[in-house]
C-alpha cells in the first residue's frame, strides 16, 4: 500500500491510482471502505437548521466542487454549472426573492445554485455542443458535426425530449441532480451538512442570476440549490427508509 500524496484525491488519478489503496482492494479494504461509506451516508441528513459561525475550509470545499465536477452525465454534455453565492449582499437578495429557508440558505456556510442548459442551451446545433466536443471530448470539426445529428436523434428517438421546453430542460438539469448527489455524498464524508433545496421560487432564482450577470436566461435557469456547513442541531428524527426488500425488486 503507498501512502498517500498530499491532494492526491484531486488529482486526474484513475482507477488503478485510487490515492491509498490497492487495486484490486483487500477483502478486509473493501469491508473498511463499505462500512466508512455506509457510515457517511448515515451522516448525512437534510439538515434544517445551520450554524452561522462555522464555515467551511476552503480545501474541504474544493473536494466537494471536484466531487460535482466528475459526476456522469447523458452524452458527457455536463450541461449544469455551480454558481457559489459568495457575496453576502447577493445571497440576502436570492434568498429574499426566492422564499427559501433563511436558518438553511441564509446562514449555512455555502449556499450553491446549481442551473442547467435551457432547451436553446442545449440545442444540438448550437455553440454549447460545439464547446463540450472541441475542448472536453478533443473532436474534430467533423466529428462535432456528425455528434450533432446523434444527439438530435437521440433527444427525439429515445427519450423523446425534442420539442418541449419543459421535457429539455428537466433532461438537463436530471444531469444537475447527479452533480448535487455527488457534493452531499462527498460533503457526508468528511462530516459537512448539507440540504438540497428545491423548495424555493424558481422564476425568482433564474431572475436574480441573471440580473446580476451570472447566467444568460435563454441558455442557463436554475435548477436546484444546496448548502453546505454544519448543523447547529441535530434532526428531530432518525433517517427513516423502506426497508430493502421493499426497495430492490429481483426479476
Ligand atoms: C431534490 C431534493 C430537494 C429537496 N428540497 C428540500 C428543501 O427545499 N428543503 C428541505 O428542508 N429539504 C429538502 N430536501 C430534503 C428532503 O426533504 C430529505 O432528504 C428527506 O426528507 C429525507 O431526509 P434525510 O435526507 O434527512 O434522510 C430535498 C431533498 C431532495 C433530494
């Protein structure tokens, strides 16, 4: 086993280079790794109610961005970004407009709006394919050309989204979810709360975003927000789940 390197964890490593581990893991690593994950998602709750004295590392927040960031997504499109509400005078204003929970948005330590492509955003002719192809995927011009007529096939062909706005920009912001489970998973296991919140005003979160400058509304609209910090109490109930046979069905 190699010790591990400082940051190795966000760094471009591979399977075979997981920072501390053996590849293939050792019977008693991955009963170790089982038991540590299962441990964090226990940990993890909706937490309703933050500490606004506690904020978090700089670092600890850099791991979570990396978590979203190599979350999968349909086509490898990533059509989602994180926006971070830093300022304090721009939060007050979106959680203000947006109605959400002042004890979760207003004083958790991050307070992050994730928005995703719009159907024009996410037009197969326009430039946001043409982006993702040429700097994620390395295509050519052609390539990047033929891709667009595969992916216009299979928004119309297979999930059938084409031509509805509402079906397009849930298919996109589907991929924002994955980005989202992925930071709450990441932020439980190195004991960061957190909370997604959809329970707030979406036309209010697009606007204030797009009033200050940070999306162009015809591409880019909110999708789901999250926090991040640290509760200052507990949940009032246990995590409650069905039981796995209830959940998992063998055919
Ligand atoms: C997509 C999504 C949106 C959510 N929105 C809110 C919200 O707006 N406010 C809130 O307090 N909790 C929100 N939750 C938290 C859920 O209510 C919570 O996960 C669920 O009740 C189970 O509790 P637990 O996560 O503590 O186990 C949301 C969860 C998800 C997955």
């Amino acid at each position: 086993m190699t010790a591990p390197s400082p940051g190795a964890a966000l760094g471009p490593a591979g399977r075979a280079k997981i920072a501390v581990m053996p590849n293939p893991l050792t019977p008693e690593l991955k009963n170790h790794v089982k038991s540590t994950h299962l441990a964090a998602l226990r940990f993890r709750r909706a937490i309703k109610s933050f500490d606004p004295a506690r904020r978090l590392d700089p670092a600890d927040f850099d791991f979570i961005a990396e978590a979203a960031r190599l979350a999968p997504s349909s086509n490898g499109l990533e059509p989602w970004n994180i926006i971070v509400l830093a300022s304090g005078e721009l939060r007050a204003k979106f959680v203000e407009r947006t109605g959400a929970n002042a004890a979760q948005a207003g004083q958790a330590s991050h307070l992050v709006a994730f928005t995703a492509k719009t159907a024009r955003g996410i037009d197969p002719s326009g430039d946001y394919l043409a982006h993702i192809g040429a700097t994620v995927h390395s295509m050519s011009p052609e390539q990047i050309e033929a891709w667009r007529g595969r992916f216009k096939a299979f928004l119309t062909n297979r999930i059938g989204v084409w031509g509805s706005d509402d079906a397009m920009f849930g298919y996109t912001a589907r991929q924002a979810y994955l980005a989202l489970e992925n930071m709450i998973v990441a932020a439980a296991a190195i004991e960061v709360d957190s909370c997604p919140l959809e329970g707030l005003d979406y036309a209010q979160a697009t606007a204030v975003l797009a009033e200050a400058g940070l999306i162009d509304p015809a591409l880019d609209a909110f999708a789901v927000a999250a926090v991040f910090g640290y509760r200052s109490e507990d949940p009032k109930r246990p995590q409650a789940r069905r039981p796995i046979g209830e959940v998992v069905a063998w055919a």
